[in-house]
C-alpha cells in the first residue's frame, strides 16, 4: 500500500512521528496500540506493536495480560486510564454519549492537556492503522 498511496502513507508516517515526540512514554503509546488492534483483530499491529513494545522495555507479564488489565495488577493507575480511554474510543459507537465521562475524567486526571490530546491523537492514528491492515488484509509478521 505505501507504494500505492505514498502521500496519505507518508502523511501517517508524520502523525506517528508527532505523537512520537509528544511526551506519553513510548510503553504507554505501545499497550495503547496492542489493546485498540486487540479489539479491532488487527493481527499486523497486534504483531508489531508487541514486539516493539518488547524493543522499549515492556515484560512479557504486562504483554500477556494487555487483554485483561483490569484483573492484572502489572498496569499504574495512569496506563488503566489510557487503557480505558483506548477502549471507550475504540469501541466509541457502543455507547450513545461516545466516551463516558468518568472515563474521560479520569484520563485527564492522569494526564496535562497536551499529553491528554497526544494520546487521544494515538488512539485515533493505531484505529486507522487498524481499519487499512484490516482492510486490505495485512499478514501477521509481514512488517518485518
């Protein structure tokens, strides 16, 4: 696809890079990633995002357990509420008032403005990564 669409390909590449740079630590943008391509069989993220979470540090315990953080005790109170806005803004058409506010309040607890609108932007770029490879059915290890 980059071949075919190189300039939307590359506009995508510069969000990653932005949100890169935009102060949420890189192990919090990576559990981010793995949860919304869990829920979205995104088999491609789930593949790169784990093994580059490896690459930045991350346990194999906290990896394992991405899918059930609410029950494991590996996550702060701050990746819970990045995990929980990934979750309500992911699935956001399940709900009539889109991301509940106790969920939106608690992440602004945990996060400034800025670090707040990096992660929002995070959470909306791995969706859309997520509906492409989804889409036009990306392998699993291909990226590599």
């Amino acid at each position: 696809m980059p071949k075919i669409a190189a300039e939307g390909y590359r506009a995508m590449q510069a969000v990653e890079a932005f949100v890169g740079r935009g102060g949420v630590p890189k192990t919090t943008l990576e559990l981010v990633k793995i949860r919304a391509s869990q829920i979205n069989g995104c088999g491609f993220c789930l593949d790169m995002h784990n093994h580059d979470a490896k690459k930045a540090g991350e346990t194999d315990e906290r990896l394992f357990a991405v899918a059930a953080w609410r029950e494991s005790p590996y996550f702060t109170p701050k990746e819970r509420a990045a995990l929980a806005l990934t979750e309500a803004a992911t699935r956001i058409a399940d709900s009539e008032h889109g991301v509940p506010d106790e969920v939106w309040d608690e992440a602004a607890d945990h996060y400034d403005e800025e670090s707040l609108a990096i992660l929002v932007m995070a959470i909306a770029q791995i969706n859309a990564w997520n509906r492409i490879n989804v889409t036009i059915r990306s392998v699993a290890g291909s990226h590599r």
